[in-house]
C-alpha cells in the first residue's frame, strides 16, 4: 500500500497571510484538525487548532471576549504556524509503512505529502486507521479465524490447503509473531460463515484455534 492509495488528495488549504480566526473557522466547518499553509501556490506550512490555542490565544486569558476576537482577526496564521523548514513530509509514492514509521518516530499526527515540491496531498493518523482496518478486513463480512501456529517453513501452505478443502476463500490474512519467536497468530478473514467443519480439521490437524468471530 501507498501513500498515494490513502491520502486526501487536493485538501482544503489556507493562505500565509489570512488570520488565525479564518483558519479556525474553515477547521471547524470541516472538521479538520490541521490546514496546510499556501503562499504563491507552494507549501509554507502547516497550522492546527493546538498551535492556535497555544499560540494564537495562549496567555491571553484575561482578555474580554470582544478583544479575543479582535486578536484573532489580526493576527496572520504565518505567526503561529509550523514552517516549512520544521515540517516533515512525504511522497505520494512512498509505502504506507514508511508513513507510519515516520509519524511515530516524530510523535505527530499527520504528514504533508509533496511531489517534487508541491503539495498533492495530506496524510493522518486516521488515514493509517483505516487502512489498518482494510488490511484486517474489518468491514468484511465473513468469519474471523485466529489460528495458533509453529513458525516454520511451509506452514502457510498447510493452512490454506485446509481452507481450500473446505471452500473457504481467504479475503484477509495477517500474522502476528509471539514474543517466543518459535509460533505465531495466524488472522484469516473468509467469506465462509458456517466454520465447524473448518475449525474441526484445522484441530485436527495441529492447529490451535484462538478465536472465531463471525460477522
């Protein structure tokens, strides 16, 4: 999977120059937690609703209503903003897991995406969530079938030999490696939802079945 394949292409932008209370406005008519910045057409970068509570109107509590509103239609969001140059970013053309890693090594909720310099896209922690769910199949329905198996060579193919036997299409398949490193978790999602005659020979052939869950 790719960046590309789960971003927002195209999303809602604001300008360098325009005030914090616009910002806020447009995140909250489309419940958005974050805008890139523009200026001239290119990727200055990036203000969210804690930089505007933090900086836009932080320390400025004593402040009466009507001088809050005033402070926030003079100020620019290019004064609270994360700059460019602190910015991480990707491309539409890296792996989904490279997106990943980048985000939790830099505990931030989303990333940029720039193709040679321009912003085609931006990706969010609920982007990966839901392609996490799409990797498990979650909105399949079908069984669920956790299976507790040796990590060994060839394993796989014992197991989907039983699927097959049973006519049991495999839609999902993950593993999951215990901490032993000598067994793993298999999760397989099918279409298959009466499993008694596929749990029965999967036991019956050595296999540990953790859990079934049908949907």
């Amino acid at each position: 999977m790719y960046v590309k394949n789960e971003m927002t292409a195209n999303p809602i932008t604001i300008n360098a120059d325009d005030v914090i209370s616009k910002a806020a406005d447009i995140m909250s008519e489309n419940n958005l937690h974050r805008l890139p910045v523009m200026e001239n057409g290119k990727l200055v970068g990036l203000v969210t609703k804690g930089l505007i509570t933090s900086k836009g109107v932080g320390g400025a509590t004593s402040l009466s209503v009507f001088e809050l509103n005033y402070l926030l239609n003079r100020t620019s969001v290019k004064t609270v903003m994360i700059k460019l140059k602190d910015l991480v970013t990707i491309s539409s053309n890296k792996l989904l897991e490279e997106a990943a890693s980048l985000m939790l090594a830099h505990d931030i909720g989303c990333l940029p995406v720039v193709d040679d310099g321009e912003l085609v896209g931006i990706l969010t922690q609920n982007d990966l969530f839901k392609a996490f769910l799409d990797i498990l199949g979650w909105q399949r329905k079908g069984s669920r079938i956790e299976v507790n198996v040796p990590d060994t060579l060839g394993i796989l193919g014992e197991i989907s030999k039983i699927f097959v036997d049973n006519n049991a299409n495999i839609t999902n398949f993950t593993v999951y490696r215990n901490n032993d490193d000598s067994t793993a978790d298999l999760i397989l999602r099918t279409t298959l939802t009466e499993t008694d005659e596929l749990e029965k020979e999967l036991n019956q052939n050595g296999f540990k079945v953790n859990s079934i869950m049908k949907k």
